[in-house]
C-alpha cells in the first residue's frame, strides 16, 4: 500500500528529508574536523610504522594516517548526523511532500488542514 496525500488523496507524494540531509552534512563536517584533530595520533602511527620504510614511507605514513582520521570521522558523523536527522524529520517536521497539491504532512498529523 502505498502513502497519500490526506488533502487531495493523490499518491504523487515525496519524501523531503531535509532534516536528514542537513544533519549528515553539518555532522559529517563536525566528525571530519574532529577526525583531523584526531589524526595527529595517526600521522605519528603512520609515521612511526613508516620508518620501516625509509623516509619516503615516514611522509606517507603520516599523510595517510592524518587522512584516513579525517575520512573515518567525516562518515561516522555523516552516519549519526542522518540518524538524527531521520528522527527529526520523523517526529517533528511534515516531512511528506505531496507533488500534485503541494500539502505537506507528516505520518504523526496526517489531518488535513487549511
């Protein structure tokens, strides 16, 4: 069964997520600036498992160790900004979008109003 809209009870209906989208972006960002403040720990790892290497491996082991921080950060806060963002738009903002009226609703007050 599909989702329609109470107003004109057309099933031309969207989900608009902006909430979840918003989240995962402004958490993804938080979660890389922390992952980079958190990735000094891993250049020197990197680094230091670097030396095995030479010198050339000392500088990649500690570029890679400082980026792999920042990307392992970005995502866990992208992943956690999009759940909370999905509650959010769940529980607090009409998040359905109907194409042909353009009434917006949530599945919490679906009654139509004017």
């Amino acid at each position: 069964m599909s989702l329609e809209c109470p107003l004109c009870h057309s099933e031309a209906v969207m989900m608009r997520n902006h909430a979840k989208k918003v989240g995962g972006l402004v958490v993804a960002i938080a979660g890389f600036a922390s992952g980079l403040a958190g990735a000094i720990t891993g250049a020197e790892i990197g680094s230091s498992m670097g030396l095995i290497a030479g010198p050339p491996g000392f500088a990649f082991g500690g570029i890679a160790g400082a980026l792999i921080g920042g990307i392992l950060g970005g995502a866990a806060g992208c992943r956690a900004g999009a759940s909370l963002g999905e509650v959010i738009d769940d529980n607090v903002l009409d998040n359905f979008h109907c194409r042909d009226c353009g009434h917006s609703f949530s599945l919490q007050n679906h009654e139509p109003y004017y």
